[in-house]
C-alpha cells in the first residue's frame, strides 16, 4: 500500500499525541479533558477521512471523532461499492469516456434544474482527479460485475466495496498520525460572528471541550432520525426502512442551522429505494435492494397497480420507487414475477414468497384474493405481443390499462409465482447547509464562516436538489472532504487558499 508520508508526519506526531489532552477541568461537575487540535474532523465516514487526510497532507495536527464504535466506523459510506468519474479517455477501471457536459447533464436531469452549477461542475472535473488519490492511499478498485445497474462506464467500483475503502483510509490515517477517537458523540457546537468554537463531545458518558483552530462537519444527513423525517413525511415515516447506520440523526447539522448556517435543500427530499420490507430497521445496506420492479407487476396492500413499473431502465428509475412505496397505504407493496423471470435480475437476500397460483400467492401475502386475481387477469390481457428484451426498452407494453405498464409487460402466467414485499429504504437525506467552492460553510447571511467547513451528505443538498444519479454521493463526499481539508490544513499553516488556483480538470495546484 502506498501511503503518503508527509515531511511534517512523523516527527510531530508524538508532540502532537502528548498535547491532544492538554488540559483537565470540570464540565457540569464531570472531571473532563480538553482536546486540543488544529483540524477537528465531525464524522467518521468518506468524507470525514478524506477531509483528515488532506488536513494532514498539509501538515495539520488532526482530530477525528466518531459517534459509531470502532467496529462500525465509516458510516454510510461503509455500505458502497462506487463513486462517479468525469473521465476522457478508458482508464483501468473505466470504460470509454465520459464527459464534463455528459455528467452535468445527467445531473441536470435527474435534479430536474434543481442544483448549484457552479459546484457541481466544480465536483464533476474534480472527480477526475478522485481514483488516483484514493488509489494512493490503498485504494482498490475492480472492473464491474453483473447486476450493477450498468454502471461500468460511468462508476469506479471499489474492491471489496466501501468497508474495504474506509479500512484502507483508517489504515493511512493512523499511520500519519490523524488522532481518532470512537465512540465520540459530538453533542454541541457554538459559532459567534461566523467563527466555530466550543464543541462539545460526549466520551465514555463524559462531556469534553475541543479547541479546534479549523472544524470539518462530515456527519452525515438526518436520515437515521425517524422523527426528523416525521417532520417531512408525516406517520409514514414511521414506516420507511433506514438503509445505512444508525448514528446519522443529523444532530450536528441541526447545530449549524440553529447557530445561523445558511440551510440549503429540502426536508422531503432524500434517496429512497423500494427495498425488501422484511430488511433489519437500520443497517441492511445493499444486500435488501430488490431490482425486479420492471420485470413484473408491483401492487399496494389493496391488490391494485399504482405506477408504471417499466416506465424506463431501471437504473434510471429504481430511485423513485422508495417515495412511490411510501405514497401507498401502510406503506407496504408487493413486486410479483413470474418463473419466466427468474435469474434476470440480483435477487434480495431473502427469498421470495412462492405460489403455484395467483389466489395462493393473495393468501400467503395477506392480501384481498379477488382484487389480486383481478389485477393480474386485467394485466394479463392488456399486454401486447412483442419480443421480450430486457436490455433494451422493448415493444412489451400494455394497451387501454390504468396505470399503463410501457415496456417489459409480459403475461404472468408461468407458475410457480414469486412475490418480494417492499416498503421504502431511506439511502441519504439532501436538506444540509450552504458551502462554497472552498467547503466552507455559508451563514445565513451570505458570508462564509471563517473557520467551519462541510463535506458529505451534510452539504449535498448543494448539487442534489431532488433526484439522484448512482455514485456521486460518494463524489461529493470525497471531492469536498479533500478540499475541506486542504482548505482547512492551509488556514492553519496560514497559508493561501488553494481552492483559488484549482485547475481546469480540477486539481489543486498545493
Ligand atoms: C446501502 C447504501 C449503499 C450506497 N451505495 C452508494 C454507492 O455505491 N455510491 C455512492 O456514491 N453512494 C452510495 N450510498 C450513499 C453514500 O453512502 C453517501 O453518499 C456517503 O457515504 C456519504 O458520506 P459521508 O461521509 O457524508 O457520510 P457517512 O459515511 O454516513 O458518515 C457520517 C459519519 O458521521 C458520524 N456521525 C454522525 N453524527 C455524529 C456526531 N454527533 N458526532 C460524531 N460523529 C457523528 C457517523 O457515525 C458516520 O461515521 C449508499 C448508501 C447506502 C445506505
């Protein structure tokens, strides 16, 4: 593994690991310890170490700190596989090319307008810069296998998906000397004229102060916090299903908002896929994902259709279906297939539910028979003949059906019968605070703060209004992770910003 030693590295780090507890005094009657740091790293996810080993590349004393125990440290970003890249020719990982103009128009698209074109054209030529960096730091990436949305153009695949890629960041940061603390709940923060000081983290039961010269807030969004989404959604958020860990609550996001951050995005919007309704409440990741919604017929609780399950491929629409499911009664859908289906699509963790007919399939899944048997023989025989072909938006579609099925649409008529209960699994939330293109949190005023930055989802909603394209979460994160930090990591060491003599691909010039 190649890390990357700074000059700065190894004869600060004992100083630095003799002087991160500085001072002992009392807080609320506990005997507490001071932490002292340059850089202040909040999160213990991508964008979180990105941001600590860019603070260190600079030569920066860092302190990380991370509200999930070591064994599930690196927050969402331990549940991926990939991460976007603008790219101009093949590489290693990637095939052919894929532009500037094509990436922001995908963005465009899905976000329908709703996104910051100065940052996120800023992200997309950065993102270019983003696998050789990663790489230097133990990184590995692999080519694409089956079943990944065909992503192999557009996405870099890491191997041995993002627990592998937060182990090997961890790994570097111990060994340049990031200082890491788990278990680390930070529980307050205060900002005064646009300045960050007085974090509070909770240790052990214990509450500590930080001194902190630079604060980098990578803690994620609020979608761990079901009565947070209660607030956007109602009692069905009660309902959704939380795809990743359990710690992002947002709590140090609602800090920013509540000490004059600028906020930016809003509450309803997130990233939310249909999963398998019978996935654990948090933490089920990618394997609960069920990716056979377009090869048959998806009905709610009352045994009816209610959208077009092959309006397109599914990469482009697997993201609306959380919100679709979360629309529906109790929340609850079921996606049915035929035999003819089986082995076209990576099927969930679970098994499915199994019937030689469509009123016993109604029965095991507790659902009305008649309405059941009703809505497949209505399908049944609105379907047109045409050559089946999934890889392509075929001619299969359904004539005089409300909702219409458009491509895809095939009898289900090949016993035995396969059905996945869905309910709605949260990815990531978008409200968050306004940055800059130096990361550096905006207050509501307008002015940038001048010692608080944000990486991650906690900013996403910058680039991500509404919608979502597969694998710039993971951009994002790592593109203003690595600014945040360098900014930060400058500052200290009083140096020029770099962000203002950022190149056309997007590189630093540090
Ligand atoms: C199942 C799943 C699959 C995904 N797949 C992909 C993919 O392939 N590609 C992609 O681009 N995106 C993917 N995403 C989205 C991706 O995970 C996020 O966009 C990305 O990880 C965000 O990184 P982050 O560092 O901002 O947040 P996280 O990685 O979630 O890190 C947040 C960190 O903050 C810590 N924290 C929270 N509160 C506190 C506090 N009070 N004090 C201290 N620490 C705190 C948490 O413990 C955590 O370590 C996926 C998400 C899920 C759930």
């Amino acid at each position: 593994m190649a890390v990357r030693s700074r000059e700065h590295g190894t004869t600060s780090i004992a100083v630095w690991k003799t002087s991160v507890y500085s001072c002992i005094h009392m807080v609320n009657g506990n005997v507490s310890t001071a932490l002292k740091t340059d850089v202040l790293v909040i999160g213990g996810g991508n964008a979180a170490l990105c941001a600590a080993l860019s603070a260190r590349e600079e030569g920066a004393e860092v302190l990380l700190l991370e509200r999930a125990p070591k064994d599930f440290r690196g927050g969402n970003s331990r549940h991926t596989r990939n991460l976007r890249c603008m790219h101009d020719a093949p590489t290693e990982v990637l095939e052919d090319a894929y532009s500037e103009e094509e990436y922001f128009n995908d963005l465009l698209r899905v976000t329908g307008g709703r996104t910051d074109e100065r940052l996120a054209r800023m992200t997309i030529r950065a993102s270019a810069s983003c696998t050789g960096w990663m790489r230097g730091y133990g990184v590995l990436f692999q080519r694409p296998l089956g079943g990944t949305l065909h992503l192999g153009r557009t996405n870099a695949f890491f191997l041995g998906g993002g627990k592998a890629l937060v182990n090997a960041y961890y790994r570097a940061a111990e060994q340049m000397g990031v200082r890491i603390l788990y278990e680390a709940r930070v529980t307050d923060l205060q900002v005064r004229d646009g300045r960050c000081g007085d974090v509070r983290v909770e240790i052990d039961g214990k509450e500590h102060s930080v001194d902190a010269a630079m604060v980098v807030v990578a803690s994620g969004g609020f979608e761990a916090n079901l009565e947070w989404l209660g607030e956007a959604w109602g009692p069905a958020a009660e309902n959704f299903i939380v795809r990743g860990c359990p710690y992002n609550r947002g709590e140090v996001l609602r800090m920013l908002l509540r000490e004059g951050a600028a906020e930016i995005g809003d509450p309803t919007q997130c990233h939310a896929v249909a999963i398998d309704a019978r996935a654990p409440k948090f933490d089920g990741g990618i394997v609960t994902r069920l990716d056979c919604v377009s090869l048959g017929i998806v009905v709610n609780r009352d045994g009816e259709r209610f959208y077009d399950e092959g309006e397109d491929f599914w990469p482009k629409r697997y993201a609306i279906w959380g919100r679709l499911v979360a629309r529906q009664p109790e929340q609850i859908a079921y996606s049915i297939i035929d035999s003819k289906m089986i082995g076209r699509f990576m099927p969930s963790v679970f098994p499915p539910v199994q019937a030689d007919t469509i009123e016993e399939l109604a029965v095991a899944l507790d659902l009305p028979v008649l309405a059941l048997q009703r809505t497949v023989s209505d399908f049944n025989r609105a379907t047109v003949a045409a050559e089946f072909d999934h890889t392509v938006l075929d001619g299969c579609h359904t004539r005089g059906l409300t909702p219409e099925k458009t491509h895809w649409a095939q009898p289900l008529d090949t016993p035995p019968f396969s059905a996945y209960p869905l309910r709605p699994g949260i990815t990531f939330t978008y409200l968050g605070v306004k940055v800059d293109q130096a990361a550096r949190v905006l207050m509501a005023d307008g002015t940038p703060s001048a010692n608080l930055f944000a990486a991650g989802e906690v900013m996403a909603g910058n680039i991500l209004g509404e919608g979502y394209v597969a694998g710039i979460g993971m951009t994002i994160g790592t593109v203003f992770g690595r600014i945040a930090g360098r900014e930060a990591g400058r500052q200290v060491a009083g140096r020029a910003p770099a962000v203002a003599s950022m190149d056309k691909e997007g590189h630093h010039a540090a």
